[in-house]
C-alpha cells in the first residue's frame, strides 16, 4: 500500500514540476527579448559607471 501511494504521488509530483516548467519556459520565450534588452541596458551603465569611478579616482 505505501508504495502504491508513493508512486501516486511521484507520478503527481512530476506532473505538476512538468506543467511548472513548460509554464516558466513559454513565459521565458514571451519575456526573452525584454530580459535582454535589459540586461543589456544594465551592463552598458555598469560600464559607464565603472569608467566615471576610474576617472573620479585619477
């Protein structure tokens, strides 16, 4: 019986982590280019802020 119960809730444990995760994957898809250009963004400012730190310290 414990085992019976064990597999039910495997099986139930990875149904729920599969639509988890096609869920996350398509939200992915959908922000991936926002994420980017973000992060993208994000990186040109800490270069800029990194070079302005450089010359204040000079």
């Amino acid at each position: 019986m414990t085992g019976y119960c064990y597999s039910i809730i495997i099986i139930f444990a990875i149904g729920i982590a599969t639509i988890v995760i096609l869920s996350l994957i398509s939200y992915n898809d959908f922000n991936m280019t926002e994420y980017l250009y973000w992060l993208n963004k994000y990186e040109q400012n800490k270069k800029n802020t990194d070079e302005k730190e450089k010359s204040d310290k000079k």
